[in-house]
C-alpha cells in the first residue's frame, strides 16, 4: 500500500469532477503506476513519447468535485474497478488534494478566483511540477450566444448559474498559464478565453474525448472512403448504464454530445450521409440503460454502395468500458498538453484531433490516416523545439 510520492512529480493534473467515473478512475490509474507501471503505461498512446517529461509514472492528482464523499467511496460508487483493482492504493488516493466545486452564487469571477485559490494551495504542495487542467465534467446545456462573450471582462462579469459550470475551471486555469484539456463535450472554447490562452501561450486540447464508437466511426469510415465505397446509411446506438447515460437522457444536455458525434462523418466522408435521400440518414441514439453501468454496449449498422449502386452492409457490435478507455486518454492529453507548453506553442491544439470528437481550431484533421499522420508531425516539431531551447 503506498502513499504520494517522496520525490517531486512531473505532472500535476488538476480535475474539474475528480470523483466522476473517468475522474476517480484515472486517480487508480495514476496509483497504480506508482507500484505497477506495466499495468498503465503500455495502454499509454504518449507512452515512448517526450522523454523530457520524464518518467510517465511521476504524476499526483488534485481536483473539484460536488460531491462530498472519499474518493474511494466514490470508486465504489461507480464500479467500474474491482476492489482487488484499488483497495491497494487506498492511502494514495486518500491523500489526494481534493476541494469542493465552487458554488454558483456570484459571478464567474468570484468562481474564478475561489478556483485560483486552490489552484495555489496545491503547487504549493507541488511546487516544481507542471500543471495541467482537466475538464471532466458532466455533459450541460450549451451557452447559447458564445460571440457575446468577447473578452474576459464580460465573460467574470456573468452570473455563474447562466453559464457552463466548466467555464470558471477553464478560465482560472489560462488566467493562471496552465494548459487546459476539455474531455467533455461541453462548448467552453468562448471567444476571450481562446484570444487570452493564444496571447498568454497557453495550450489548449478539445472537445469530447472520443473514446470508443466514434474511435472506430473515425476509422471505418475513412477505410471506406479510401475504398471508394458511397455510404449511404449509418445508424449507432449506444447504451450505458453509468451517470453519464442518465445525464445524456436530457435532450438539452445531450444536444452537444450528439452533434459532435454525427457531424464528423459528413466532415470525414466529404458528403452529406443521406444526401439522395434530401435527409440525413445518420442516426445516433444514446440510451440510459441500468444494468449496463460503465460497461457501454454500442451498436453500429453501416450501409455503403459499391459499383453499379450495388448494396452493401456491415454490423459493428463494441462491448467497451467507457472509463477505462477514457482514463488513459486523458493522461496521454495531459502529457501532449505539457509537451506544447514546453514547446512554447500555445493556443487550441487542433493537431490533437485524433483524441476528440469536436477538436477545437481551424482545419483539423479529419481522416484517421491524416490525424496519426499530423500527431507524428506535431511529436517531431514538439521535441525539435524543446531540444533548442535546451541547447540555448
């Protein structure tokens, strides 16, 4: 059973919903590669990347969350992990740095600052390693007029129970020089803050992780549009059973999960699915499904024509873990998050679209070929620019 490191972290990830399913199950993680790297860092995508950050294990975990309970009695609230999983690093997880969720009395500002606060009380503890914000907080309404928040005046100005309840979290953390990684697929990319993290060169890495069915959308349909082969049809259910299928049954709060996950293919295919049809014949259905819990089940029925407009059909059936495929994710974000930072390359980080739904920025990548290909780019300028400024 062990503790938080003696020695100085690398890494600080700092966690808007720590206690969260994907939150509580990247804290295990991170204890895990404390004793067992080799349980964590093979399923790392950044694993053999940025050998100046040092060992991938020395990372600690701070966060907010609404809920008051332990962070182990959150794990066991979720059951994603077995308890022979974490019980054994119980004391590190236990001695996590983790404060209560601004409330939304007040405006922005006032959240912002509460944030900043916390923010300070914990690189205190960690003085010497890198932060990096993680936003995984729960799906919400979208802002509905994004351009009216031009600067950052007006944006602390806003009384906090009409907004995202991510935005004080992204805006304390670019105020602060801090890189942010948006792993929701809550909109908080507002006009000042993305003008305030390019001018401060602060990195930023978004929107919605893309963990499991529209991974393999990604990747589908960019073979089939190598092959030549027309789609005329996609239709994906998911059915979960976590907090996160129960949130989603808000048509509100799903409206942004939905749009990221079905514009892509039209983006991808460079035709609107459904065209011939004067409809979209892209369907996605996301159902809360209880006895399911984290263990989502996603279903995909995929029409193509091939020469002579002759009919074609494939059946995808993934049975995936969403936490478990989440958590890595959101470390390998961190780690590219960090690397940027060290690069001097701030601002939205659209190399980074082979990680989410929605990447934010101009001409993101958008075939699954094209995004590992711009990932090996952005590695190679990464590491050049790091290693000049070591040689100055």
């Amino acid at each position: 059973m062990k503790s938080m490191p003696a020695s100085a972290p690398g890494l600080l990830l700092l966690v808007a919903g720590i206690k969260g399913a994907i939150g509580t199950t990247l804290s295990a993680a991170v204890a895990a590669m404390q004793e067992a790297p080799d349980l964590i860092i093979p399923g790392l995508t950044t694993a053999n990347r940025f050998a100046f950050l040092g060992d991938c294990a020395r990372v600690v975990v701070s966060g907010w969350d609404v809920s008051t309970e332990t962070v182990t009695a959150a794990i066991c609230r979720h059951g994603v992990l077995p308890d022979g999983v974490w019980r054994p690093h119980a004391a590190f997880l236990d001695e996590m740095s983790v404060f209560s969720a601004p409330t939304a009395d007040g405006d922005v500002g006032d959240q912002m600052a509460r944030i900043q606060a916390d923010i300070e009380t914990v690189r205190r503890r960690w003085p010497k390693a890198r932060c990096v914000m993680l936003n995984l907080l729960p799906a919400a309404c979208d802002v509905a007029d994004p351009s009216q928040y031009a600067d950052m005046a007006a944006l602390m100005k806003t009384p906090a129970d009409t907004l995202l309840p991510d935005l004080a979290y992204v805006a304390a953390a670019v105020a602060a020089g801090i890189p942010v990684v948006n792993f929701s697929p809550n909109a908080v990319e507002l006009p000042a803050i993305i003008q305030q993290a390019e001018a401060q060169g602060v990195p930023m890495a978004g929107r919605d992780g893309k963990t499991g069915q529209t991974y393999f959308k990604v990747v589908l349909a960019s073979a089939l549009k190598a092959r030549g082969l027309y789609v005329d049809g996609w239709y994906s259910l998911n059915i979960l059973g976590n907090a996160d299928g129960l949130n989603l049954m808000d048509p509100e709060r799903a409206c942004g999960k939905l749009n990221n996950k079905t514009r892509l293919l039209d983006d991808i295919l460079g035709y609107p699915v459904g065209e011939r049809y004067g409809r979209s014949t892209h369907k996605v259905h996301i159902d809360y499904y209880p006895p399911r819990g984290d263990a989502k089940e996603a279903w995909d029925v995929i029409d193509v024509k091939g020469i002579f407009g002759m009919p074609m059909s494939l059946r995808l059936n993934l049975q995936g873990r969403d936490s478990i495929l989440a958590a890595p994710m959101a470390l390998d974000l961190a780690r590219w998050a960090a690397a940027l930072q060290m690069a001097g390359m701030g601002g939205p980080a659209t190399e980074l679209a082979f990680y989410f739904k929605k990447p934010v920025g101009d001409a993101a990548p958008l075939t699954f070929e094209d995004q590992l290909a711009t990932l090996e780019r952005l590695d190679a300028r990464i590491n050049a620019r790091v290693g000049e400024a070591a040689a100055r």
